[in-house]
C-alpha cells in the first residue's frame, strides 16, 4: 500500500468514526460521565449521598471489600478441608480429589463434596494431561501485533501500547516472555501485576446507588496477555475439543445467548403440546464473578488440565490485589486491599481469566446437580432421537428447568418435587461461594386442567396458594413471585413466556423502534445520517432475538411498520408513501427497509443451518 493510500484510508477512518461519534450522541442510549456522587444506606435505613472523594472512596472501596469477600460464606472455608485445599490450590488434597483418591473429612459439607466429587471425571477427560504452563515466543507475537493499542489497563501505565512495540522486536519480545514465564514457573506474581485500576460504572443512566456502580478492572496489560492465553485460549480450547463443558453451558465458542433462550421456547412448547405439566424457574446468580470460592476453582481449573503454577499465579494476583479507584474525581491516590487473614476471592471483574474461571466453576455445579437426579430427557417423535437438558445457563442468567415426575401427582407433589430440586441447585452454588439473587429471580408453573377433554391452562388466580422459596446464605428462606402463563419477562435480551405467544418480545422491539424514532426525529442529522443509524444502530437492536419470535405475523407487521412511519420524515421520505413500496428493494423504486417477517424467518433459517449436522445433546 503506498502512503498516499494510507492517509487517504486514516482520512476515511476517522471521518467515519466522528460521524458514528455523533450517532451515537443524539440517538444511542445515554451515556453518564464518571460517577462524582455514591447513595448508600446507612444502619438505621435511610439513605446519604456523598460527594466529596474522601467519602466517595470510603464508601465505595468498603462495599468493594465487602463484595470480593462474599466467598469466604462457603461452607469448605469452615472446614478441615480448608487446610489441605490450600487458598492458593497448593496443598497435597488437590493431586488427591482430582485422582479420587482424596477421603473428605466427616465435618464437610454435603453439597461441598457432591461438588468436588466432579472433578476426577473431568481430570479424567483430560487423560491427565496437564497444560503447558509458558508463554511462547509466537504466541506473544501474534497476540500482540494483531491487539488494540487503545484498550485501557495498566495501572503502572506500562499500557497495549508499549507491548504492541515491543512485539515487532524478537530481542524485546524474549525479554517480555523470559520475564512472564519466570512468574508461571515460580507461581509469584510481579510487583506492578498487584496494582489494579478499577473503573466505575454506573449499571443505570443516573442511579448512583452503590449497588447500581459496576466495578472494572483495568489489570497490567502483560499479566492479562498471561492469563488470556493460560485460560481463555488453552484451557478452552481443551476444553472444547474434549468435550468438558456441559450442553447446559450456553456461555462457550458456537454459542448465542439467542440459542439459550430457544432451548427455555423449546421446553415450553415440547410439554405444552404434550399437555404434561412442568415449570422454569429464574435462579439468577447474585455477584456471580466476585462470588467464587478459590478452593473449588482452583480444583475446577486443575480438572480442565491447568498447570498448578498457573493456578498458583492466578490467585496469588486476585488475593493480594490492590484497587485504586478511577471516577470523576481522577485516580485515587490510596488503594484498598485485603486483610491477610481474610484474603480477596471472586475470579476478577476486567480479568481475562474471569469467564474461563467461572466456567469451570459452573461446570462442577452443573454435573453435580444433574447426577442428583434433575436432568430431563426429550424424546423426538419422528427421528426417536432422546436429548437430555437441566438448566439453561449463560454466566449469572439461569433457567431451571422442570417436569412433573409422575403425571398422577397433586399440585403440591409436583411444588414439592421442584423445591426440592431447586434447593439441591442453591445449596450446590452456596458451596461454590456464590448466591441466588431474589430480586431477579421468578418461576413459572404450567397445570393443565382438561375440561370436556380439552387441556386448558391454569392461570395465575386459582394458584395463588402455591409458594416456592430460595434458601439464602443466612439460613433463611425466601419467597419468590410466581408469574402467569402468558406474562413476558426478560431473560437473555428476549422477552418469552410459557405461552409462547411473542406478544411481549414485539411489544419490546416497538418501544424500541420508537424511543429512537423520536430522538432522530428531534436531532439535527441529516437524512443521509439517519439512514445510517437506522442502519448501524436501530436494525441491530430491534431485530436482536428475531429467531424466537413466533408471533402472529401481522401483529409483527404492524408493529414494525408503526416505527417506519414515525420514521419517514427524518430518513427525509413523505409519510404517505405506501406500505408496499416501504420494503420494496431499491432496484423497484422502494426504500428498501427491512420486511420484519422476513428477517424473522432468515434468522430461523440462519439457526438450522448454523447447528445442521451437530449432535442433538450440543
């Protein structure tokens, strides 16, 4: 490429990514600055807000700290298998579970030793074959040369930028490699690698409620690089290859969270047809990545192959971090830490081996409860092909999924038979560290009542008397509300209910389409813009999940068509244009929008072909 070529493509560039910049301004979602102020609760209820950086970092590295601590409620911390665990995955009990060698202490708990029970099949999956625990030459070339040079990290502003350089020099690139693999052999961490900025984000435009304030870690670039190829790329790619994750795990390579909630559509309309009664439960993990015990994800990660100095580093780094707070008053100049003797857990929001961790983690949890009995198998009435599914999870998001075990049971067998299913799974996740969260959890029960032969629904009314509770890490119970038959909720970006309706993920996508309608409508982009963000920005939105509707066409088409016409006079077209010639292609004098029933079946078809000749169970 000569250099005229290459300015005339910076040109281009950075032409589109100021137009983009002002898309995103007048017809994106609002986007709130760097938190200034934080509203806690104080003891006796009411609420203060603080705004000076003294109170502000106060309060907010003590609700961090309190956080990266939840995972010290697990049962296995108050055991003697605590001690031969190690909180750094070290001690000789580990070799020991993972070849089922290991006899647990009569004080453990149940849910504690169903869970590390998993781990020798796992290993044995693995043919006990551990991963390489150094960074290559190549690897840390290719990494490099391909990275974004203006991703954030780095608290010692030893930042992307400095490594892509280095990168392009074999001489700087062994040295950068000597240094991370001298770490990896010892399982001791660089100095800078126990700095982490943390930025806050705020999860809702304007709620400043240190609830509602998202913590990130911007860890040093070269400690995520290591962590990156150790886990998300090796472990992984193991891990994939053979088979270790479970079809229940929607959070993995090849999969949307789209197919997730097709699978959850799946059952509903599986047992809906066949008129037998079942249920879903949302259990929905509560600060799912800062909950997790070290002791089981240290067994969890050395059951996927992973190196025990690899572990080593890895909690070396979590446990002994230091967090220096980035908001609108700048950088903290005092960071917050751990206590030596109640260390930090969780698997590092920011770090690159959180989703890896966590995965692991989840596959024990998941293996457990299935072999506790609460697996459901699906047999196809065509092909007689039998496919097994327990739950649906993608990361915190979680489905649990029911039928009535025997079709001659009461309504109250078949509650009871789900709290008991449901407790197995909360106790199972409680030994892992972590917690479900009440507010965003609910269930659905379908009882079918057959009158003159006809199966019919029940509806909520007549089951108000039937009450389902989550165990909490306190000890107590709490009740969670039960939902209609044919009430939408939100999970996984898509609204769905047990009906199967597809009123409620429609109605969704109309508000969408017209909350963006108005502000193109108030903003002073040109048409040509506007066409841009119906392009670049609305289609995205609106048509996310479009392989789930199974609405009724036209009301479909009269949603959609209700957004274009608001639409007309900002993507500069007069209003009384005909239906017909909305969606006509251009080459026929049309506008060329998209056919919303259309896109819908594309993206049906778009599914079947992407999993065509895969294993029903995957």
């Amino acid at each position: 490429v000569s250099s005229e070529q290459e300015i005339i493509r910076i040109i281009k560039r950075e032409a589109e990514k100021a137009e983009y910049t002002r898309l995103r301004v007048f017809t994106g979602k609002p986007r709130s600055s760097p938190p200034v102020s934080v509203t806690i609760m104080n003891s006796d209820g009411a609420t203060s807000t603080l705004r000076t950086q003294e109170g502000f970092n106060s309060a907010v590295g003590g609700a961090l700290s309190t956080r990266f601590t939840l995972a010290h409620r697990a049962p296995i911390m108050q055991e003697q298998i605590c001690s031969e665990i190690g909180l750094l995955g070290d001690g000789p009990a580990v070799q020991q579970i993972l070849d089922g060698d290991y006899s647990f202490p009569c004080d453990t708990d149940h849910y504690t030793i169903r869970l590390l029970d998993e781990a020798p099949s796992l290993y044995a999956k693995t043919a006990r074959q551990v991963l390489p625990e150094q960074i290559y030459l190549e690897d840390y070339q290719y990494y490099w040369r391909t990275a974004r040079e203006k991703t954030q990290s780095s608290k010692s502003l030893l930042h992307f930028g400095h490594m892509k350089a280095a990168a392009f020099s074999d001489e700087l690139s062994l040295i950068q490699v000597a240094k991370i693999n001298i770490c990896l052999r010892l399982g001791i961490p660089l100095d800078r690698w126990l700095g982490c900025m943390t930025l806050l984000l705020e999860k809702e435009f304007g709620a400043d409620r240190i609830e509602k304030l998202r913590a990130i870690g911007l860890w040093e670039a070269d400690a995520n690089f290591t962590f990156k190829v150790l886990f998300a790329h090796r472990m992984m790619r193991r891990a994939d290859e053979q088979g270790l994750l479970p079809h229940e795990q929607f959070a993995r390579r090849g999969r949307t969270p789209n197919d997730g909630t097709l699978c959850k559509i799946w059952h509903w309309d599986y047992h809906r047809t066949m008129h037998i009664n079942h249920a879903c439960v949302e259990a929905d993990l509560g600060d799912c990545y800062d909950a997790v015990n070290h002791l089981v994800l240290a067994t969890a990660l050395r059951s996927f192959g992973v190196h025990e100095n690899s572990v080593k580093l890895l909690l070396s780094c979590l446990q002994s971090m230091s967090f220096y707070l980035r908001s609108g008053f700048g950088i903290s100049e005092d960071a917050f830490s751990a206590d030596n003797d109640l260390p930090f857990m969780g698997v590092g929001q920011g770090c690159t081996a959180a989703p890896p961790g966590f995965n692991a983690v989840s596959t024990l949890m998941i293996n457990a409860y299935k072999k506790m009995g609460h697996d459901l198998e699906f047999r196809a009435g065509w092909s007689d092909v039998v496919a097994s599914l327990a739950a649906i999870l993608y990361v915190d998001d979680t489905d649990l999924l029911y039928r009535i075990a025997q079709l001659d049971m009461t309504d109250e067998e078949f509650v009871a038979q789900l709290q008991v299913a449901v407790n197995d799974w909360v106790y199972l996740v409680q030994a892992s560290g972590g917690h479900i969260k009440r507010a965003k959890s609910f269930w659905y029960i379908t009882l079918f009542d057959f009158v003159n032969g006809v199966a019919t629904p029940r509806r909520l009314p007549s089951m108000t008397s039937l009450r389902l509770t989550i165990p909490q890490p306190g000890g107590t119970d709490v009740t969670i509300p039960l939902q209609d038959f044919d009430h939408s909720s939100k999970s996984l970006g898509v609204y769905s209910s047990p009906s199967n309706s597809g009123v409620g993920q429609v109605d969704a996508i109309k508000v969408k389409g017209l909350t963006w309608a108005a502000k193109a409508s108030s903003s002073p982009l040109r048409p040509r813009e506007v066409w841009h963000s119906l392009t670049l920005q609305l289609y995205p939105s609106m048509f996310f999940g479009s392989n789930c509707i199974s609405a009724d066409p036209q009301y479909l088409d009269d949603a959609i068509h209700s957004v274009y016409y608001q639409s007309l006079s900002s993507l500069g077209v007069n209003r009384h244009i005909t239906r017909a010639f909305r969606t006509l292609p251009a080459r026929y004098q049309g506008l060329g929008l998209r056919e919303p029933n259309l896109e819908v079946l594309s993206a049906k078809i778009c599914v079947l072909h992407r999993h065509f000749g895969e294993d029903t169970n995957d």
